[in-house]
C-alpha cells in the first residue's frame, strides 16, 4: 500500500468499537478481523484522505511513531487482500 492511497471498509464489513480498537466483521465470508487502534483512523477515513497525510497528521499529533507507518501499510495492504478494504482511485 502507498502514502498516495485512499482507502475505504467494504460495504460488507462492519466495524465494532472494542478497547484495543475494533473488530471487523465481513458478512460476505463470515470473518473477523482485529484492527488495531492505530489502524482505525485509516480504516475509517472514508477514502477522503491519502494514507500518508493521515500518517503525517498522527505521527505531528504524538499519537503513532514515524517508525511504525511503514509496517501499518503492511498490515492495510493484508486487509485489502482480504477485502477489508479497497483502494478508492
């Protein structure tokens, strides 16, 4: 996944707040998912924004560390696969 992505959940898959972040349920394939409280702003943009202006905006903010940006595309990239999320051109 790229700085430049725009991503957003699936229609088919529900979120549900939990303490570590929230579990996502496909309807489609009956799956759940863990997401990470550091994913969610991601996860839940809607699309209206690139990943890495996201990523900026928290690592200014203090609450994700520059050095973890990287990997959390990783782990978006994996749900993409999955059909957690897609990528909005």
């Amino acid at each position: 996944m790229r700085r430049s992505d725009r991503v957003r959940l699936d229609e088919g898959v529900a979120l549900r707040p939990e303490r570590f972040g929230a579990l996502a349920y496909s309807y489609r394939d009956r799956q759940l998912f863990f997401i990470d409280r550091r994913l969610l702003p991601f996860v839940e943009s809607g699309a209206s924004r690139p990943l890495g202006e996201i990523a900026d905006e928290l690592v200014e903010r203090g609450e994700l560390d520059g050095v973890a940006v990287p990997r959390l595309l990783t782990v978006l990239e994996g749900l993409r696969r999955k059909g957690v999320v897609h990528v909005v051109v």
